[in-house]
C-alpha cells in the first residue's frame, strides 16, 4: 500500500475516534484512495450514525489531510 493512502487511513481512523465517536461505520474514499491523489487532495469520508437527528456536512484539516 502506498504512504500516502496508508497515512490517509490513519487520519480517516484517528478522524473516527476523535470527532466521531458515536458513529457506526465510515466509508473514506476519492482520488488519494485510489492512488491518484495530490498534495492538495482531501479524504471523502461518509460518516453513518445508528440514529440522527439531522445530516450535515463539514470541512476540516485534520494531520495535513482537507
């Protein structure tokens, strides 16, 4: 696997554990994922939740990663 989606995934997990922690599953996919990402490539991540009130969507950094 390469660095760069090795390192994607660990943002993806530590993104899990430290904003979302009540969530159920989260999918990650987009360019860096199928190894064609940039430097200026972000994570697309779906974020699922047993139960919730309302969807929203956000952008962040998060170890380097938009």
């Amino acid at each position: 696997m390469q660095p760069r989606i090795e390192a994607a995934l660990a943002a993806a997990r530590k993104c899990l554990a430290t904003r979302f922690k009540d969530a159920s599953h989260l999918f990650v996919a987009g360019s860096i994922l199928r190894g064609d990402g940039n430097s200026f490539s972000d994570i697309d991540m779906v974020v699922l939740y047993p139960r919730l009130e309302r969807a929203w969507r956000e952008s962040f950094v998060l170890d380097g990663f938009p």
